[in-house]
C-alpha cells in the first residue's frame, strides 16, 4: 500500500496507520483475512479525546476495540458511552485483581488471605462483567501471575 514506503521513522507508525495497512493488504489481497483490533482506554482523563482517536481508528480499518479493565463506575460509563459513539465491536477487559490497583479495592483486599482474595477477585469481575454486559460484544481476561485456575474461575462465574 501508499504506507509502505511512507514509512521513514517508528513515531510514524501508529495504531492508525497500522490499521490502514493491514486493511491495504487485506484489500490486495496480499494477506489472508485478519480481524483488526485496537486498544480502548476506557479510564483516560481526556475519554472525549480517546473517543475521537477510536473514531479515526474505526475510519482505518479498526474493526473492534479491547478495553482497559473496567475496575471502576467511571470505566463502565465510559464504556456505556463508547458503546454509544463507535460503530465497532467492544471486548471489554477483565482482570482478576490480586494487587496495585485502585484505593478502594486495596481496602476490600486488607486481611484477606489468599484464598480470600481470589474469592473477592472472581466476584469483583462477575460483577464488572454484569455492569458492562450491554455495552460490549464480549469479554478478554487478563491472566495475573500465571493464576490461570483463577481465570477459569472467573470464566465460570460469568457464563
């Protein structure tokens, strides 16, 4: 495609411009069929500005979206507003939380043992999982520390 030669530096080459030339090859028929995501960042301080670059994404070829984790109201009402604007399929992000995160879920993990805490992680996802169910096509899960029994947990709990 034109971006091929285009090309002269790694800064030049974003998320846009990428989207674009796997979409030119696809047109070429050089490749064979390929589902192009992007990322989502469903807790920018700016979402209105995130919005317009996922807009421009979707104009490139972007033809679903991965979203951050969604561990607060404000990612949810972000999502819900995505949902809303973009004409794109969203796979909203699930992480079962075992550290560094928010204040407020720091505090619902203080003296939980292990076991706890993965218990409070499955039932923080579900309830993500709920909260968001109307405005995504689908979920991804996050694997932290290779706990992948965790993560069937988590798939479990919200079939």
């Amino acid at each position: 495609t034109e971006d091929r030669g285009s090309i002269k530096s790694v800064y030049q080459f974003n998320s846009r411009v990428l989207a674009r030339f796997i979409t030119g090859l696809r047109e070429n028929g050089e490749i064979e069929p390929f589902f192009v995501c992007g990322a989502l960042n469903i807790d920018a301080n700016r979402f209105d500005l995130e919005l317009e670059r996922a807009k421009e994404k979707t104009e490139c070829g972007v033809e679903a979206f991965l979203t951050q984790p969604v561990l607060s109201e404000r990612a949810a009402l972000n999502l819900e507003e995505a949902r809303h604007v973009l004409k794109a399929k969203l796979i909203g992000g699930l992480l079962p939380v075992v550290s560094e995160v928010d204040d407020a879920i720091i505090r619902a993990y203080e003296g939980l043992d292990r076991a706890q805490g993965e218990e409070l992680a499955v039932r923080l996802c579900r309830n993500a999982a709920e909260r968001i169910a109307p405005f995504v096509d689908g979920y991804y899960i996050m694997t932290p520390f290779q706990r992948t029994g965790l993560v069937c947990r988590v798939m479990e709990a919200i079939e």
